[in-house]
C-alpha cells in the first residue's frame, strides 16, 4: 500500500524551530518528486515546499522562502521540512505529498495524486 | 502571483448534479486538478489532466474544461459528496506550479 506518514509537528512559540519528517512507503520513493502543503485553521490549502526526485530542485512560497528548508533523504524513504523563524501564521496542519510531474505534447503538468494524513504545528505563547 | 477562484459554496439536493466552478488566466493553457477534502481529512484526487479520474474514483466525478474556466461535475450527487473541493493548476509562465484555489463547500442538502 502506498502511504505516506507525516510526523514532528506540536507547539512551538514565536521564532522557535521545528522539524517535520515524512516516512514513505509501498512505492519507490527516489523515482518521485514531493511537495509540503499546508492548511491553516479553517483556511483553504496552500502549497509551502517542493523538492525533486534527486533533490536538486527545491521551489519554496513566498511565505516561507529563506525560513523553511526542504529536504530529503533517498535511502531512508523520508521527506523533511526544517521550519525555523516560526509565526503564528505558519500554524496549520502540514501534509506530503507525493507529486506528479511531466509533459504531453501540449502541456506539463503538475498534481500530487498522494497524501499524508498532516501533522499539526501550533505557532503560540 | 497567480489566482484561481471558485464559489464558496454549492448546494445540491441527493441525486441532483452539482457543478464547481474554478476561474483563471492561465487555464487555457495549463491542466488543471480537483482534490476532495472531507473534514479531518486529507485532500484526495478526484480529477487530474483536466478530465481523468484516477482508479477507485466513482465515475460520478468528472471534469471539463472550456476557456478560463474549468467545471467539476458530480452526476447524482450522495450524501457522502459533501465535502471541500479545491481546484489546483499553474500559471502560464511556469512561475507558479502549484496553485490552488481558494475551495468550495458542497453541501448536500
């Protein structure tokens, strides 16, 4: 069964760090880009980070550039997301996702067509 | 940056078709997604590429796409349709890949 299994989120005040992990498995984790995408409370999705297979290609928001680093290890089938300079904005829960990219003769395309359950991560004093 | 926009809500009655719009420039030119998000969930993939289910999907799901606007179309609408429906694309300038619109609330009434 394919799955993917977020963990490392909690409470954390106002520019502390927190580092989310995600362990995949039932699939060839190394053969698939990833993404994190989060879900503030009550609020839509918002796509946070993206990594290739290889991890050579990072692309992260806005909101979070220069703050969240993405990572990944091939060999441990894991995903990472090291969260530093927190917000109260960046409470939401974080999900991966596994991340499906490619061209047909017209167009590229972009989905996530697996995800986690998410992780919660609580910005607060 | 690049938006695409949905109505906040849809309501249907069981068995009626419900229809869900989502908006944007660059879909034209760009595929776009439609994830399925119940509450305390996550989101699954419902249709990818515009109009392709996935496996496991009911072929009550479908998708089209006509200009700007791409239309999630649910066919004799059940109960446990109600749910959030986000649509996702990317903008035409390859600058933005992963953007999503800001969902709509199916309610079944």
């Amino acid at each position: 069964e394919v799955q993917l299994v977020e963990s490392g989120g909690g409470l954390v005040q106002p520019g502390g760090s927190l580092r989310l992990s995600c362990a995949a498995s039932g699939f060839t984790f190394s053969s698939y880009e990833m993404n994190w995408v989060r879900q503030a409370p009550g609020k839509g999705l918002e796509w946070v980070s993206y990594i290739s297979s290889s991890g050579s290609t990072i692309y992260y928001a806005d909101s979070v550039k220069g703050r969240f680093t993405i990572s990944r290890d091939n060999a441990k089938n894991s995903l990472y997301l090291q969260m530093n300079s927190l917000r109260a904005e960046d409470t939401a829960v974080y999900y991966c996702a596994r991340a499906i990219v490619g061209a047909t003769s017209n167009y590229y395309y972009y989905y996530m067509d697996v995800w986690g359950k998410g992780t919660t991560v609580t910005v607060s004093s | 940056s690049y938006e695409l926009t949905q109505p906040p809500s849809v309501s249907v009655s069981p068995g009626q078709t419900a229809r869900i719009t989502c908006s944007g420039d660059a879909l034209p030119k760009q595929y776009a997604y439609w994830y399925q998000q119940k509450p305390g969930q996550a989101p699954v993939l419902v249709i990818y590429k515009d109009s392709e289910r996935p496996s496991g999907i009911p072929e009550r799901f479908s998708g089209s796409s006509s200009g700007t606007t791409v239309t999630l179309t649910i066919s004799g609408v059940q109960a446990e349709d109600e749910a959030d429906y986000y649509c996702q694309s990317a903008d035409s300038s390859g600058t933005y890949h992963w953007v999503f619109g800001g969902g709509t609330k199916l309610t079944v009434l």
